[in-house]
C-alpha cells in the first residue's frame, strides 16, 4: 500500500477513503508534528484563510484541537457553539451554513448529534467540510490520530490486533476505527455488552465478543470508548458499577495481557468505569500522545482542504497530474518551507 | 354524452374477463361490454364519444387505498385538487384519503368538508377515512356511526398504530358493528420510536436510528389477535416484514378477518436505498431487507397480500432540506405506483396481469366495501387504461402533486396508465403523446 494523493473536496468519513488516502493523511501528520514541538509554534500556510468550526454538540476536547491546529496554521478560526433544539426551532443546518459559507469561508468543521450532517452540507456548500463527528456515524479525524498513535508504537498494520470495548452501537469513533483498521490491514474485535453491539456487528467487518478477557488476552492495542453514563444507564446497560464489574479494565484484568498492549481511550475517560486510574495513567497507556498528535492532524487536514482548494474544487477525478499538484505533498517544498518557517 | 371504448383488451378478474371487448359508458355507469359494439346503433340522440384504444388493456377503474391528501389544513403540501389531479395522472379512478389532516378527520363535520371539497374541486372519487381516535391521540374512539353517515368508509390512526390493545379492541367491537374496517399502522412504537430506517447492515453502517420488524411483527400479532376475538374486519396497511406477512396468512388460512396492502416502493426497493444518506428514501415503515422484500412478492402472488397501495405522502420542500434524521418520513407514490407495478410485477414476472390489476380493484373495492373494482354492467363508469410497453419516466418536477419526495426520480419505467376514465369522462389521456387532463368531470364524493 502506498500513500495516495487527497484530493477531495471535504473529508466526510474513513468508509469514503482509500487505503492509499488513509496512509497519505498519516504522513501529512507527520510533516506538521514538528511545528508543535518549537518554541514559536506557528506557520504561515493559511494565512488569510478562515476556519469556522460549527458545533452542535458540546465538545471541548475535538473543538480545542481543531481551534489550535488551525491558529498554528495562522487561519483565523471561529467557533460557534450553536444547539440542536435552537436551530429546529428557527433556521436550518443548511442555511446557518450557507450563511457561514457566504461570509467566505474556506473550511467548515462540523459536529452534529445527527448522523449524515456533514455529509448532507457538503453536498450543499462549495467550501470544504470536515465531520468533526456525526451521530453514531463517523469521527474520521479521531480514528486518523488513533492510527498515527498506534503506527507511532507498532509500526506496521498488517496483522495487528486491535479491540475496541465499549458501546460500539452508538459509537462514531468505533465505526472510522474499525473501517481504517480493517483497510490498512489490521484486525479488529468489537467487545462489549450485547445491548452496545449493532444489528449484524459482523458487517462491519469485526469479530464480535461479549467476554473483555477475551479481548484482552487477544489484543495488541486496547481502544476503550467513552460510556454515556447520563443517556443510557438503565437502558443499554443497569449501571455504571455493573459495567465497570464486567467491561472495565483494570490492573487485575490486564494480567492476561500482551506486555506491549497499547490502551487507548478518545476522552473524556469516566474514571473507574471504563478504565481504572492506575491503568488510565500506567505504563501501557497512550492516551495523551492521541491528543497530542490530534493537533498534527488536523492541522494537516485543514492544510489540505482550506490551502489546496483551488485544485481540488471538482473533486477527486480532476485536476493535476496523476500524481495531484505538487505542492500539496507533504515532502514537496511548499510544506518544507511552512514547516521551516 | 355515452362514451364507447373500443378495442382494449379487457381484463375484469371480479367477472372473469380477459377479451377484445368495448365497453360502453351510459349516464356514468357501465352499460354494455361486448364485442364490436357499433356507435350508430347505440341510440344516443347527440351521439357517442368514441374512445380508440387499439391495442390498450382496459381494467376496472384503479382504487388507491391509501393516500395523504393534506386537506384541510396542510395544502401547501397538496390539496384535494392537485392529489386527485395526481391520482388520475397516475391511472387511479378512485382515492382514500387519511385522517391526520389538520385539524384530523375525527368528526362527521370534518368529512363533510373533505366531501364538499370533492365536490368542488376532485378529478376523481374521494372516499374519506375517519380517525379511530379523536385527535389521533390513542385515548378515546371516535363518533363512528356519524362519520360513517357523512361517507367514511374506513377508519385508521394511520401515521401512528392504534395505541394500545384496549383501544384496538373497541375500536374493532364498534366499527365491526357498523361493518367498517379498521386500518392500522402497525408498529410497536417502544421499537420503532424515533428509529429512522430498517435494523440492518445499512443502519449499523450509517449509525441511523434502526427500528427492527419485530416492531412490525408484534404489533400485527396483536391486531390480528384481536379480529379474531372481536370477529371485525381489519386491514394491515402498508405491510413490510416477512414475519407479518407469514402472520397474516396463518391468520387468512384460519379464518380471521384480516387483509393487508403492500406499497410499491417496499415491493420495489431494499434499505441498500438509503447508502449515502438518501433521504428520499425515508418512510415508516421503513425499506426492509432483501428477505423482506421478496416475501412481499411471494405475498403479493399467494393472495396473502389483497390490495396494492401507494401510501402517498407529500411533503413540502423545504422541510426536506435537512439532515436525514429531521428529514419527514414518506414519498409520493400517486403518479409512479401503476408504472412500478407493471414494471416490477408484470414484466418481472411476479404476477400475471389479472392478478396485477385485482390488487388495484377488486381487492381494495372488497376491502372499502366501494361500489367499483369491475366493469360488470350498472358498475360505476371508470375504467383505467394501461399500457404495458410505454416508457415512463420519472420527473418529479412534472407531478401533477405537489410533493416532490420520490426515491425514483429518474427511473425509466415501462409500462403506465395511459387514460383514466371518470363517470364516463376522460380525466386523463395519454394514448397519443403528452398527458392532458380533463377536470370537467362532476363528483359527487363517496359512494354513490
């Protein structure tokens, strides 16, 4: 598999992605990790450029990041914290974006408690889209820095164990993370209690567990999800206690373990329910280097499709040569000077 | 003035006749079905309106069951006038319209003014379905025996099911004893609240609400359970599981009064529609499985399945401009459900043509009880003439409906209406190129 030129309009979710495209994103992050670790950590490359992130969901953590990714890129970046039940009640998604975009904007970062939003703007706006998560559908931007963190410790894909526990059904991080995984090559299993696990779970392309030991014992890498104590306790299972009994990870549980596990969580971690203090900050724990290289990331992406907009308008089948216009590779000169600056 | 139609292949499945036959129409009634009837001879002092249709089939005037017509109260989504426009564009003589108008058709003075609105302004008949619960709100049983009197034929909560069984089971007891049927929607709304499509690989894929069939199964379990203890007609609208399709035909063999309808959308597509977050195919119930889908064939060949029904449900534009999950549920069907059955049934080889036209006559005019579904002399004067090989294709900007919301926009179809005949009266021609339609025709709503 060789990384592959991106070229798309928008980044929607990890299901639309080639192998080749997925591999490409990951080294763009590499280029633009260095940039945070100088003093003065800030390129020119989007000056001029504007980042509206558009949140209908409370997010810290994804807003943060793309907030600092975009400023370190020197866009200038908007938050709007706008709510669900607001914009029922008056103007739509599609016109609070068509507003934004009228304002010239170059990139829209979109989080929204439904799932296909992004993908349903992006088909109404000329400026580019990023899903910054959508419902129970994707989190493309979280499942890239997940696979740039495991890539950081393990190196290759191919044949690699990785399980991901909690409630997949409703999860937009397992979804992106089990598609990657599995297009890079890795293997996946999704463990959790059968009332978390989606109508054929097999479809997905995972095998399927309701025993944590067993993922466990099985795994090379860990992910473990956030569980929405305040939605469905009671519902999709009887307690936080009780799933902490039976799915949570703790030192005990981990004795059965490779002894280079990697354990990972998206944040926010409920502490004591999916994993164990000690765990969450013990050895095998990741769980700071994924939001570290978060930023990397999404500085690469914003890079892409708020500076590289004038060849990538027309989508992925025009424009450039095979190869897509120079500049935008991240071994190209252009990124070497931004980089340098 | 008598109209003759001449020269169609006649198929009536309620009179046993597939022939080369011409119909005359007298007085909006049917008066003669025979072969080479001569106009001269006919004895009408004006004379005779000659209609050629050489090479046509010719079937009792198409009834669907099963229409949202937004009047009173929504018409910017469509109107008594642009529905039945639709209808007659569509091949149908005959519609019945749904309860959850604003305000909902839960009273005598309500149907009143949905039959005076027929009156003025139908293309077609109109056939009012009263509400089983007063303000569709599940607690108390309408004033049946009135709104019957004021011409519904039929009663339904449709949009919501009956809620819960004690009211299913009132609602039977009291328009059994008027020989009404009920209509329900049958879902379990503790599965399928909020659930935007079918459970599935498509819906984990997504991460969009998935409402399962036993949602569909437990609620058909329960109204088929309660005709039989009641003894009163019920009717499954919109039937989408192979589950409740095997119930209801265990409960047919057994004896219950039970039929069922299925949509030319679930007998035509599978929730793989909805890859990419297509809204326009978003209904409730919803696609189902490929599993599903064939049972409804099998269905639909058996008998199981009485009546096809096209659940058209317009919407305005602007609130489909939004995200897959506030997206409305429904489609339009009107003007595409003859097309897709001929399409998909007849030259998909599912079921013969005679038994493809009884879904659209004799099964709903038995269902409703209405006097047409067969061309038998004295019959209401309507007849649908078909043809089989005509391309039609699917523009939506060209409805006669108002509702713009189809999955099928841009299908190619073969086969579709090719006139619609009213009381005698041509509503709709299409046998020689571009559609025109007639709206002089006078209707006198509900049954006659």
């Amino acid at each position: 598999m060789m990384p592959e030129q991106y070229r798309r309009k928008d980044l929607l979710s990890i299901r639309d992605l080639s192998p080749g495209e997925i591999l490409f994103l990951l080294d763009m992050t590499d280029s633009f990790r260095e940039v945070n670790e100088r003093e003065i950590k800030k390129v020119p490359s989007l000056r001029g450029k504007t980042v509206v992130n558009l949140f209908f969901e409370p997010s810290t953590r994804t807003r943060t990041s793309f907030e600092i990714a975009g400023k370190r890129l020197s866009a200038d970046v908007i938050n709007i914290a706008a709510s669900v039940s607001s914009a029922q009640k008056g103007e739509t998604l599609r016109d609070t974006a068509r507003n934004i975009e009228a304002m010239s904007t170059d990139v829209v970062v979109v989080r929204h408690s439904a799932s296909g939003a992004p993908a349903y703007l992006a088909g109404e706006l000329n400026c580019g889209v990023v899903n910054a998560g959508d419902g129970c559908h994707e989190h493309p931007t979280q499942a890239l820095l997940d696979l740039y963190t495991i890539r950081e410790h393990k190196k290759e894909f191919d044949g690699l164990r990785v399980s991901i526990v909690g409630d997949i059904a409703r999860s937009r991080v397992a979804r992106s993370n089990i598609i990657a995984l599995s297009k890079l090559g890795a293997e996946v299993m999704i463990c959790g209690p059968r009332t978390m696990l989606p109508a054929e779970a097999e479809s997905l392309g995972a095998r399927v567990s309701t025993r944590v030991e067993e993922a466990i014992e099985w795994s090379d890498v860990l992910m473990t999800l956030r569980i929405q104590l305040e939605r469905e306790a009671g519902a999709a299972f009887p307690s936080a206690r009780e799933y902490a009994a039976t799915f949570g990870i703790n030192r005990k549980r981990l004795e059965g373990a490779k002894r280079d596990l990697l354990i990972m969580h998206p944040g926010p971690i409920n502490r004591g329910v999916e994993l164990s203090p000690d765990v969450a900050d013990g050895p095998f724990s990741v769980i700071l280097e994924q939001v570290e290289y978060g930023v990397a990331c999404r500085m690469g992406i914003l890079y892409l499709l708020a500076g590289q907009r004038e060849e990538v308008d027309g989508g992925p089948e025009t424009g450039g040569s095979p190869d897509g216009p120079a500049e935008a590779r991240p071994e190209s000169t252009e990124v070497r000077d931004a980089v340098a600056h | 003035m008598p109209l003759l139609i001449k020269g169609a292949r006649v198929i009536d499945s309620a009179v046993g006749v597939d022939d080369v036959l011409d119909i005359l129409i007298e007085d909006g009634r049917i008066a003669r079905l025979a072969k080479d009837i001569d106009p001269g001879g006919v004895g009408a002092p004006d004379g005779v309106d000659v209609l050629d249709a050489t090479g046509l089939i010719a079937a009792p005037g198409f009834i669907d069951m099963h229409v949202h017509l937004r009047e009173p109260g929504e018409k910017f989504k469509e109107d008594i006038e642009s529905g039945t426009r639709a209808a007659a564009a569509g091949g149908f003589t005959a519609i019945a319209c749904m309860a959850n108008t604003d305000p909902v058709n839960d009273t005598s003075s309500i149907t009143e003014r949905i039959m005076k609105r027929a009156r003025e302004s139908a293309v077609c008949w109109v056939y009012p379905i009263g509400a089983v619960s007063e303000g569709l709100k599940g607690e108390h049983i309408t004033e049946m025996a009135d709104q019957k009197g004021a011409g519904c034929v039929a009663f339904s909560d449709d949009g919501m099911p009956v809620r819960t069984a004690q009211l299913m089971r009132s609602a039977l007891e009291y328009s059994g004893m008027l020989g009404i049927p009920i209509l329900d929607h049958a879902e379990d709304l503790s599965l399928s609240s909020g659930r935007v499509m079918n459970e599935g690989a498509m819906a984990t894929a997504l991460g969009l609400g998935a409402n399962p069939t036993a949602s569909e199964d437990i609620c058909v379990f329960r109204d088929i359970r309660l005709a039989r203890l009641t003894g009163s007609p019920l009717h499954i609208l919109h039937i989408t599981s192979a589950g409740a399709v095997e119930l209801v035909r265990q409960a047919k063999r057994e004896g219950a009064p039970v039929t069922c309808e299925a949509t030319p959308h679930h007998f035509t597509l599978t929730d793989a529609a909805i890859v990419g977050f297509n809204s326009a195919a978003k209904m409730a119930p919803p696609l189902r499985s490929e599993a599903d889908r064939q049972a409804l064939l099998a269905g639909l060949k058996d008998g199981t399945i009485d009546a096809i029904a096209s659940d058209h449900a317009p919407h305005y534009v602007a609130d489909l401009q939004v995200e897959f999950d506030a997206v409305p549920f429904g489609v339009v069907g009107l003007e595409t459900a003859v097309p897709l059955a001929i399409e998909v049934l007849v030259h998909g080889g599912v079921l013969t043509l005679a038994e493809m036209i009884a879904k659209f006559t004799e099964g709903p005019a038995r269902i409703l009880n209405l006097p047409g579904g067969t061309l038998k002399e004295g019959a209401p004067g309507d007849v649908t003439l078909l043809n089989l090989e005509r391309q039609y294709e699917v523009i939506p900007e060209r409805f006669e409906s108002r509702g713009r919301n189809t999955p099928f926009a841009g299908r190619k179809l073969r086969g579709c209406a090719a006139a619609t005949v009213v009381r005698g009266r041509i509503v709709m021609n299409r046998i020689a190129g571009e559609m025109t339609i007639n709206a002089d025709v006078e209707i006198s709503a509900g049954k006659v």
